[in-house]
C-alpha cells in the first residue's frame, strides 16, 4: 500500500493564484473560450483579499512555508490590488522564505510595481515579467498588452533593486528576436532571461479569434514538437457531459503500456508543493487547477477523471480549514495510479521515459530545471 502523501505538516511550497482577473486575452489561456475574447462562462473572476488569504494560511503555516509562487491559471497576480498586503503578511511572519510572481507586466501604474519591488528588496523574492518578445512582437500572443506599459512597470521594480527575471514564450514570429530581447534584458537589469517553448498548440497553428469566435490571425510553432494532438474526437462534447464510468477503462489503461515513470513536479527534493485556485480549491498541483475549467476539446478526458477523482471530496478552503482538506486525504486516487499510469494529468506532465520528457523539463529546455524550483 502507498504511504500518504501531502501531508499538511510536510507541506513546503505553495502555488497559489491569487486572481482570476487579467487585462491580456493570451489565446491559449483557459479564462477564454476557444481562443477569443469570450471569458470562460465557467469562470467567476476575482481575487483573493489579504483578510481572505490570513484566513486560508494562518501565521504558523506561513511561518514554515519556503516558496511561494503567485501564478495563474486563469488568471495574472499583478491584479490583485491587495497583493503588496499579502505580501508583507508573508514576509512579517516568514522574512527568509522565496516568493516568486509571474506576471505580463501590463496593469496597474509604475507605483503599484514600485511598491512590489520595495517590498521584496532585499528578500529572496523575485517578479517573473512574461513578456514574448519586442514592441513589435509582444502583443501578438499577450493580447491587449500594451509595450510602453510592460516597460514603465518593469523598470519601476526594477530600479528598487529587487529581482526581476524575464520569460519569453518562443514562436515563429519573435523567434528572430531572441538576440535582441537578451540584449534588452541586460540592459533593463533582469537578471535571468528564460527562453520557453510553448506546448499550447493543438493539432496545429493557433487560430487566434475575437469575441464572434471570427478568425483574425494564426500563431505558429518553431517546430513540430510544440503541436499536442487530440487522441479522440469528441465533436464539442464536455467533460461534465461525458459518462466517465463507460470510458473508465479506456481512460485509467491509456498509458498503461508505456515505458518509464512518473516524477512528480510537487513532490520534489524533499519539498512538497499545494496548488490552490482563485475560488480556494486545493489541488496536488497546478495542473488539476489548469483543468479545472479547461474548455477545449483535446483536454475534456483529463477533466473528465479530475471530476471523477474529485467528485466525493470537498477540497474548497471556503469550507474547510487547509489542515482540514489534506487529513482527508483526497488525492489517494492520484499518487496511488503512478505505477499504473493510470492518471492522465500526471503521466502527461510528469512522466519520464525513453521517448518522453516531463513537460517542465521540455519547456525549460535551455537549462534542463526540472526537478528544482
């Protein structure tokens, strides 16, 4: 029988989005349906107040926590306006632990981000700008962000002496600017400059839509490794609509036969990582969290089973204390089906085989992170 796993007095990271609101309409992203403009109808956006957050992480879980990680799903943690609060509740109780924001830069004024960078001066903290390229080229994927903005806020953060680093998701588009951007960084004051690969292409280019779902442009990949390809057809069916127990079979023995196993990007050097959503669910890792609301086609089987493993456990932190939601052990299902493979979600992230890279490790393919943080 496997051990229990995520146990609440071993818990050491916590990956949390802090908002599901945003000012980009990033085509892949899931707050959108079908690469538009249409915000998820599944989606209630908000964020998380500081009084909301104390009541999710008292002081004594705080107290021993070693990363924090402010990213979303759905969502961009730099509009949260109560995020430089949260912030020094973190830092007050925990001044030694690591946080890191990824953000597009784009909202709010240069204060706002000002304030963010003296806050974490001095600190372990760091600001991840997702910016995909130059003036020229950002907008493309980061829709509606606007340059001269990402550039006044990342250059207010910066100059505080905080730690700013920059990603930069790869396409055929700003593919030439790699050089340029490298050189615009150093310039700036990033210190870290993290060249991407995106994988959110599905059988093909991005078809990139307004809010009439009417085609305006394609985004292509670099290469062929960047298209996912769906395995059935479901023909516009969604997971809430498909009968998991005639399809259990078929989805749990899916990747049965496949060589390798199953390296979990939460359960890593001894850490152990949480995921928790805007709306306070709790989950093993971000991925779940990414499936939650997940409206395309080629994911509908992964939130199919994430509804099935779910369905009889309350995970909210609306409800529950967290200490509360992890005694119950809710994710049994999950770190009991490695062997197995049987979990979609974790061999489709986190499996290592002869032909397969875990999908943390393909993405950081310049510095070959997976497994540290």
């Amino acid at each position: 029988m496997t051990s229990k796993m995520w146990i609440y007095d071993e818990i050491t990271s916590v990956n949390i989005e802090i908002s599901s609101l945003c000012n980009a309409a990033c085509p892949w992203c899931p707050r959108y349906e079908d690469m538009s403009t249409v915000v998820n109808k599944q989606l209630d956006p908000a964020y998380v107040p500081v009084s909301t957050f104390k009541e999710w992480f008292p002081e004594e879980f705080v107290s021993r926590i070693k990363f924090w990680t402010f990213t979303g799903d759905y969502g961009d943690a730099g509009t949260n306006p109560e995020l430089p609060e949260v912030l020094r509740y973190i830092l007050k109780h925990n001044p030694s632990t690591r946080i890191q924001i990824n953000t597009n830069g784009g909202m709010k004024a240069p204060r706002h981000w000002k304030e963010i960078g003296e806050i974490l001066s001095g600190t372990k903290g760091i600001v991840i700008f997702s910016i995909d390229g130059l003036e020229d080229t950002n907008h493309i994927y980061r829709r509606n962000v606007k340059w001269e903005k990402v550039m006044a806020n990342a250059e207010a953060y910066i100059a505080t002496g905080a730690e700013a680093w920059w990603d930069f998701l790869q396409f055929k588009h700003n593919i030439h600017q790699v050089d340029e951007v490298q050189s615009l960084a150093d310039s700036m004051g990033f210190t870290e400059v993290h060249f991407k690969y995106p994988h959110g292409f599905e059988n093909g280019n991005m078809i990139v839509k307004d809010k009439n779902f009417i085609p305006l442009y394609e985004i292509e990949p670099i290469n062929e490794d960047q298209i996912s390809r769906v395995w059935i057809p479901l023909h516009g069916k969604k997971a809430e609509d498909l009968d998991y127990e005639s399809i259990r079979e078929d989805v749990e023995n899916f990747y049965k036969d496949k060589e390798g196993e199953i390296k979990c990007f939460s359960q890593r050097n001894g850490d152990v990582e949480i995921r928790v959503s805007s709306w306070g669910a709790v989950y093993p890792c971000s991925m779940f969290g990414h499936l939650a609301k997940y409206p395309r086609e080629n994911m509908q089987f992964n939130k199919a089973q994430m509804i099935d493993i779910f369905k009889d456990k309350n995970i909210s932190l609306k409800e529950r204390t967290l200490k509360e939601i992890l005694n119950a052990d809710p994710y049994e299902f999950i770190y009991g089906s490695w062997k197995k493979k049987s979990c979609l979600a974790c061999w489709g992230n986190c499996g290592v085989g002869p032909e397969k890279t875990p999908v943390m490790q393909q993405i950081y393919k310049k510095n070959k992170i997976y497994g540290t943080t």
